[in-house]
C-alpha cells in the first residue's frame, strides 16, 4: 500500500444517487493504493523538518534585524539573510513543480513581490513577504498531510487479502476483485471486506467507526453487514450485496480523497473569483510598477501600491479553506457513521428547511412482533405460515417478522413461484398450487376481496387464498427511543416544517404522530403516493422549501428523487434505493447531527472566504493609501490564512 495519497485530476465516482458523477471503470480504491507523490495534490506537500528549521531561522534573523537600527549594514544583512532562508524552500518547490508540467504561479508572485522589494532596497519588507508566505505554506502544507493521513489510517483497516469462493473452492484475492453476488468466507480476526448477507456461520463483531456506534453485536444467518466490522469470535461465510467499488468504505475514502469545492455552485464561484482576483492583482501590480518606472518623483509610492498587490494575489487561504471545509464534514459526519453520495449533498442539506419521514423502520424500530393470529377455519400455525411463505423473498421488515414468527429462513423455496410485490401494499405468490393474498386492506381491496376489520387497535395483515379469506394476523412495532429527542433537536437547528409518510392505517399512525408532535401525517400511502405528497409540499411552497425525506432505504427510491435530500437511516449498505445522504446505526439523532455538521461546513466556508477577502480588501485599500505599512499588510494577509485552516481543523477535533 502506498504511504501517500494524492489527487487524481479524473471524476471520480462517489456513489449511486442523483448527485453522482458518472462513475469511471477503474476501481477507486486500487487508485488510492497505486498513487504516488508525483500525483499530489496541488503544490502542496509533505514538509520536512528542514522546511521547518528554514522558517525558523529566517523569522529569528526577521527578529533580531527589528531591534537594529534601519540603515545599518547588519540590519540589511539579516533582512536578506531572512529572505533568501525562507525563499529556499519555495524555489524547491516551484522548480519541482514546473518540472512535471505545473505552473504555480502563487508561488512565483510571491518569490516576485520578495525580489522587487529586494530591488527596492526593502530588505525589511522583502523578508517579512517571504516569510508570512512560507508560514501560511507551510500551515496548509499540514493541514493536508493531517486530512491524508487520517484517510491512509481508514484504508489500513481494510483488508489485503480475502478468500472468494470460485467453482466451489475459497481461493484469496484482493478485495477490488469482489462483485455483487460473490461469497466471501471470513475468519476470526478478520474484517468484513464489503457489505453483504450472512449465508452461514454465526460470530460476534466488533462495529466499526463508519457505524459510529461502536460495541459489539451479534450476527445470524440472515442478517446484513456493513463492510468493516471485524469478526472477534465465530467464523461466517457471506454472500456480497454490491462490488467493492460500491461499498460504504469505498465511497467515503475516495470522496474524502476527491472531493473539490469547484463542484458546489458557490464553489465553482468562488474558485473563479479567486483565480480572476489573482489575476488581477498581478496585472494591477505590473501596471503600478511601469508607472513608478515612468514617474521617477513618485516612484516610492507606485512601487509600494505594486509591491501590495502581488503579496495579497495569493488566493491559496481561499481555495483550501473551501475545499478543506468539505473534507472536514466528509470525516465530522464519518466520526457519527454518516456518509454523504457526493460533496454537493453538503450545502443542499444545509438548504434544507423541512423534513419529511417515513414510519416504519425510521421514525420506527422496523422490528414487528406477532401480537394476534385471528384466522377463519383453520388454525393458527397454519396462517401464519402460509403468510410467510408468501413473504419469503421480501426484504420488508413485517415480511422479516413473520419469517422469524414462523420459523422460516431466507433459503430460496421451489414451491414458492410467481411472487409479485406491490410495495406498501402486499404481495401475491402461487403457492401450492393455489393464489395466496398477503397484504394490508387496501390490497385485498384491489383484487376484489371480502375482510374482516378487526375490532383491535394495531396494523392488520390480511391473507387470502383463491380469493377466498383466511383471517389476519396483528403486528405492532415500537417507536424508536431517541426519536423525539431527534424531533426536537431538528426544529432547534431551525427546520420549519416535519412530516410523516406511512402505508399503515389512519388508526395506528395518528397516535405515532400525536406523541412526536409531527406537524402533519398522511397515511395509508404507496410509494408512489409519498412521492406525491413530497411534490405537493413542494408545489405548496412555490418550489422555495427544500424538502429532505428520510426512511429505510426499502422502496423509497421514489420519494428519495422526488426531495431535495434522501436520507436511508439505518442503511444497510451505501446509498440504498438511491439515497444521497446513508446513516449507518439505528440513533435517529444522526439525522440532526448530519443536518448540523452541513450548516456547519457551510458556515467555516462562508466565514473564511469573508475573512479572506475582508482581509485583503482591506490591506489593500490602505496600503494604496499609504497609511498601512506592507510588512504589516503581509503579516495580516498570513495570519488570516493560518487562523482559516485552523477553523477547517475544528471538526476533526471537536468530534
């Protein structure tokens, strides 16, 4: 594995949603593995310690040239001494970069603005240019080499080498050879490679950071993985739910690793106005340097405007501050096992003013439990079976319940054939021979068949056969623990408007509802009718609320296209169903948290940036004064860049 990481000038891929860009062949996680320091990103780069010893001794001899006398031969010697100490590692790295193709021309203004005030007999000046610039180079320098390296720490609990079952035989491969479909066998010790099913085996497993829920639990026949967890005891086989590239681990290395500002709508503004700024300022100064060629009496203030404008033409506080500030939220968000499709999820979530959230599995555990089996002439085992059987290719969590109820697995069943799904509503199978019905009153109502409303408070699975009815079995489910809470701490964050979508009937979901405070509830819909009904607040706004819908990532593929935002809580592998935003965990507060750390991205982005810009306005309206000294305006200028970084490192700290 390679110690660097780098950029890679291509799109990369960064997950299944609307957001997505088109996904390139090669495997992403193999180019994070083969990349090497040549691919870096930008000139920015891995300092040395005697990068470190060169702007200390240059700030020493900056120092001690302060308190000598202006004039004297030894001030003029320590100033130049400063300059070219702190110019050594910057000439290093512009050759470096011109030879292999790049052009850095930040670096150059500044090596130019040092030279001119060398020329001017500044040396004062020249050495404090210098300087600031390789201070502030140096603190963008580690905030990079602290973003990599947290991400080479992340690819290093994936694993080298896995064992793919290939013509009945466990061969080892490596983990960007797994496909959707593939059994994976894993040991004690090991990490599961990538999300998947458990065919076989049981163990228990060590939760990894991406769920931001860390502890053990235990897996089963059945049950779904996320990549990462690593096996303590036991030994399991699993079946892959998606290829490796695909994963959630994939998908967050290679988006922390790719993600660019330029991307965003106010990203790509600002990175224009930066590179237009640069620009600018170095054709402003060159215009103030011919006229304080051609006006010899005013030469010393012409020189000095020229001087001002090419040591404020860097706009690398700028550029990194708003990319860095997508890096910080990429990792904030991992610390609490949220993972976002693509960078410009960030600022839509941080637009989002209402949110819209499915019941079950979500606002609800998705656990059903058996409370009644009311059948008619037959007997109680028997209904609950036939039912199951009917469901034994769902997903659904009541079909789950009623698998486990009935003591049936997820094996494949020959005698189960002809299965269609009607999502929120049921299913009907050719069982046996016959036509089995299973499914809500609705559902029996569309094909024409008689039921029994039951004189319990619940939801009610209806089952018929060939039409004819054979009882109801009741299910309840539990409202999870920390939703109210998670309610709550959304209106804080300043969310206007939460509603409720749900396929149950009005009887159960209104009480569900009422104790949430939810602001409105639509029940007994499709999912083409939650897609409606998002559309509806939509249209009800005029277009100006954006709208997030949150739920299990089953059958929401409609209403995730239909917000702003889709959120799978509880997701069961990257991006489910087409969701933007995947919270791995069962804590309905990773909702609000995901919401907070979006405004706050937003927020360290806009603050630099008007920091930045507010800076250099401002330098440089009283440098062209001549009321503001340019050693002074360089140092400034440099402090609000270091100050910038340290507010991107804020979130990899506080979480």
């Amino acid at each position: 594995m390679s110690k660097h990481l780098a950029h890679n000038k291509k799109k990369e891929p960064f997950g299944g949603s609307r957001f997505a860009v088109k996904q390139e062949k090669t495997d992403p996680l193999k180019r994070l593995r083969q990349v090497t320091q040549k691919d870096r990103l930008s000139f920015y780069r891995e300092f040395s310690r005697r990068d470190v010893i060169f702007a200390l001794c240059s700030a020493v001899c900056l120092a001690v040239s302060a308190f000598i006398h202006s004039g004297s031969t030894t001030r003029m010697v320590l100033c130049l001494l400063s300059a070219i100490l702190a110019a050594i590692p910057l000439v290093l790295v512009c050759v470096h970069e011109i030879l292999d193709g790049k052009f850095p021309l930040e670096i150059i203004f500044q090596l130019f603005a040092g030279i001119l005030a060398l020329l001017a007999r500044r040396y004062f000046t020249a050495g404090c240019v210098i300087l600031f610039f390789l201070l502030s180079f140096l603190a963008q320098s580690f905030v990079q080499m602290r973003k990599e390296n947290m991400l080479q720490t992340a690819i290093d609990l994936l694993p080298e080498k896995i064992r793919i079952q290939r013509d009945g035989v466990f061969e080892e491969a490596v983990p960007e050879d797994l496909a959707e479909g593939d059994i994976v066998q894993v040991s004690e010790g090991e990490r599961i490679p990538v999300d998947g099913v458990i065919q076989s085996g049981t163990g228990e497993f060590e939760t990894f950071d991406l769920d931001g829920e860390i502890g053990t639990r235990s897996f089963v026949p059945g049950d779904s993985i996320p990549a990462g967890y690593l096996l303590k005891k036991g030994a399991v086989i699993l079946r892959a739910s998606e290829s490796f590239e695909k994963s959630a681990q994939a998908t967050f290395y290679c988006q922390m690793k790719y993600a660019k500002a330029e991307n965003i709508k106010w990203g790509r503004t600002v990175h224009i106005a930066s590179c237009c700024l640069m620009c600018f300022l170095a054709l402003l100064g060159l215009v103030f340097l011919v006229v304080a060629l051609i006006k010899p009496e005013l030469r010393q203030i012409w020189f000095s405007r020229a001087l001002a404008c090419f040591l404020l033409s860097a706009p690398s506080a700028i550029l990194f501050s708003t990319e860095f500030s997508l890096a910080d939220a990429v990792f904030s968000a991992a610390n609490y096992g949220i993972v976002f499709a693509k960078e410009t999820v960030i600022p839509a979530l941080a637009s989002v003013k209402s949110f819209v959230f499915s019941k079950t599995g979500t606002v609800t555990e998705g656990r059903y439990t058996i409370t009644d089996i009311v059948p008619e002439k037959m007997k109680e085992e028997d209904l609950l079976r036939i039912a199951a059987l009917a469901e034994i290719n769902s997903i659904h969590p009541i079909a789950i319940a009623l698998k486990r109820a009935a003591g049936l697995s997820d094996t494949i069943r020959t005698d189960v054939i002809e299965v269609e799904e009607s999502p929120g509503k049921g299913v009907n199978a050719f069982l046996g021979g016959k036509q089995v019905y299973v499914g809500n009153a609705n559902f029996l109502e569309e094909h024409g068949i008689w039921y029994r409303v039951p004189n319990k408070t619940g939801s009610a699975i209806h089952i018929a056969i060939d039409g004819n009815y054979c009882g109801y079995i009741m299910i309840a489910d539990k409202i999870r623990e920390n939703a109210f809470d998670a309610l709550e701490q959304l209106r804080e964050q300043g969310v206007t408007s939460i509603c409720m979508l749900t396929g149950d009937v009005r009887s159960v979901s209104r009480p569900i509802a009422a104790s949430l405070n939810f602001d409105m509830v639509k029940p007994e819909l499709s999912p083409e009718g939650k897609s409606a009904s998002i559309s509806y607040l939509r249209a009800a706004s005029g277009d100006k609320l954006k709208i997030a819908f949150v739920g299990d990532g089953v059958h929401d593929r409609q209403a995730f296209a239909a917000s702003d935002v889709g959120i799978a809580h509880d997701a069961r592998s990257a991006f489910q169903d087409g969701a933007d935003v995947s919270v791995f965990g069962t804590d309905l507060r990773k909702i609000p948290q995901a919401h907070r750390i979006a405004k706050a991205a937003r927020m360290i982005f806009f603050l630099n940036i008007g920091a930045a810009l507010g800076i250099k306005i401002l330098c440089f309206v009283l440098c062209f004064a001549g009321i503001f000294p340019l050693p002074l305006a360089a140092g400034l200028d440099a402090l609000v860049s270091i100050l910038g970084m340290l507010n991107c490192l804020r979130g990899f700290y506080l979480n």
